[in-house]
C-alpha cells in the first residue's frame, strides 16, 4: 500500500474467519492509496475466489484500470494480484472462498456447479444492485461479530450465527450471479403443495438444529430456485427470511417452555442470532413484545402456580 500524496496515511486491516474456507477482509484508507493484493486462504494452500466491494462508502477507486464504486463486484483468484487506486478516504471489503467450498455449496444450492460463472478468475459483475447492497449488509455483519468475540474465539468456536451468516453468503452470490440463467421449474410448481410440506416436515424433525439453506436442498432433494420459489408462493417471504422466522418459533416455543436456567441469551445464541438487540427486534415484530417479556411471563406464572400449593 503506498501513498499518493506523499504524505503520511493511515489505513486498518481487518480479517474475520468465517470458518469453513469463508472469511471477510476489510481495508480502510484516509488518503489516497495505490493498493496491491494477494488473496489467499488462511493457509495459502487451497486455491480461493474472492469477491470485491471496491467501495463500502459509495466512493470510487479504479481497479486495475477501469473505474469501479460501490454497485460493483469483481472477482480475483490467488495469484491474480489486482492493482487499486481510491481517490481519498475509502473503505473496501472482499469475501475469500475456498473453490471447492463455493462449488459444493452452488451444487447444494442449485444442484450445478456453476464453475465458469462464480470461479470467474477476473471479472467485473453487473448484478442486480440488490445484490451488491445485501453483500455490503453481509460485510458489514461480519465485521460486527469481531466486537463480540476475538479472532482466537472465532477458530475455536463452533458458533450458529457464523454457519447462518455463511448460508445468507452462499444464497445471495450464487443466486445474484447465475439466478439469470434459470429457468421456471414447472413441475416444482405443480408440486408445491407436497414440497412444502416436505420442506416444513424436514425444519420441524430438525428443530434443535440451525438449518440452512444448503442442508435444506440437500435434505429436501429441491433446488434453490424451487425452494425459493415455494416459500415465496407460500408465505410471501424470502427463504432466508422464512428460516429466520422459523428459528424465531423455535426461540419462542423454548420461551414459553423453559427449562431451569433458560435465558433470552442462550436460547437466542442456540438458535443462531448473535445481534441480540436485532434479535429482539426481530422477536417483537412478529410476537408484538420482547423476548425477556415472554420469558418473565412464564416464569411469573410458574411461581405464582407454585405459591397456591
């Protein structure tokens, strides 16, 4: 990284371990810099895809030449080593996937691999700006979880909400970058009523887990699109959307029956939601009162039960 003004500058690094081949990486400049990259795995060995948000602040940067801002997103493999240029304070964020990683989770997903379109060695994307804008919530999301727990506790811990930031990841860059290509899945269509119910049978056998969309084709045997396809038709929600909402029963049904030393924080953690401030927003929109309101109310009626005996 080198100056352009030649003045002293400061810039911060940030790396967070998505575990599974998956991390965020983050770099924020003051100044004018010429950055040079190379994006590898935390070992250097398993060959990676990173995905670039050249500009999280809506700033512009020129990378390797050609001038890019923040609805874009550009693709580097190891050992194409980009050149960027941002013309003052800026702030960019990369995703880095092992390939192997991505390919299964675009196999689970959509039932293809997809290697030519999302293993794109450099390519600048012209996705839907939804796209581009959930990443950057992604990103963001990510780096957020470096405020809770350090970098050592991310490596030793097996956390649920780090498996569903990955899935909503893994979701939104395949569907965003070959969503284009697929076509209307009619005999999914005609099937509806059974795939749902295989769908809901298949969360409710695996309440006690936190189930992603990847286990979900695979353990369902449909596709992403006619997953998508189906629980839009049938609940007029996202998929991502609708396994949040299923979770948030799961919390609430642990709520309304809770074992000896049950808290708002370890049901929530157990089920995935490590923002408990979103959480609890999440909760109350749906169930019109916080969770610790449900919980005090359980256990205000256990006591007064126990007092008339």
């Amino acid at each position: 990284m080198l100056p352009l003004d030649r003045l002293p500058f400061e810039a911060s690094v940030r790396v967070t371990a998505l575990g599974q081949g998956v991390s965020a990486r983050g770099v924020k400049t003051q100044t004018a810099v010429a950055i040079r990259s190379e994006f590898k795995d935390s070992e250097g060995i398993q060959p990676t895809i990173t995905y670039v948000l050249p500009s999280l602040n809506a700033g512009k940067m020129l990378f390797d030449g050609r001038e890019v801002d923040g609805r874009s997103l550009v693709t580097r493999i190891a050992g194409h080593t980009p050149s960027m240029r941002t013309f003052g304070p800026n702030e960019a964020g990369a995703f880095t996937i092992t390939q192997d990683v991505l390919r299964q989770a675009a196999e689970s997903l959509t039932g293809q691999s997809h290697k030519d379109l999302l293993l794109a060695p450099a390519t600048i994307f012209k996705t839907a700006p939804e796209v581009v804008t959930r990443l950057r919530t992604l990103h963001r999301s990510a780096g957020d979880i470096l405020k809770h727990y350090s970098s050592q506790e991310l490596n030793g811990l097996k956390l649920p909400a780090l498996a569903v930031l990955r899935d909503q990841l893994f979701a939104m860059l395949i569907d965003g970058v070959t969503g284009h290509l697929s076509k209307p899945d009619h005999r999914a269509r005609q099937l509806q009523t059974r795939s749902m119910a295989r769908i809901e049978r298949y969360l409710d056998d695996h309440r006690e887990s936190v189930i992603d969309l990847q286990e979900l084709c695979l353990g369902t045997g449909l596709p992403l699109r006619t997953v998508e396809t189906i629980i839009r038709s049938r609940t007029g929600m996202p998929a991502l959307v609708y396994l949040r909402r299923r979770r948030l029963a799961f919390v609430r049904h642990m709520l309304l029956h809770p074992d000896e030393g049950t808290t708002v924080t370890s049901v929530a953690i157990h089920f995935g939601f490590w923002h408990l401030s979103r959480f609890s927003r999440y909760y109350q929109e749906v169930y019109d009162e916080l969770p610790s309101q449900t919980l005090a109310r359980v256990l205000a009626r256990s006591v007064s039960r126990a007092s008339r005996y």
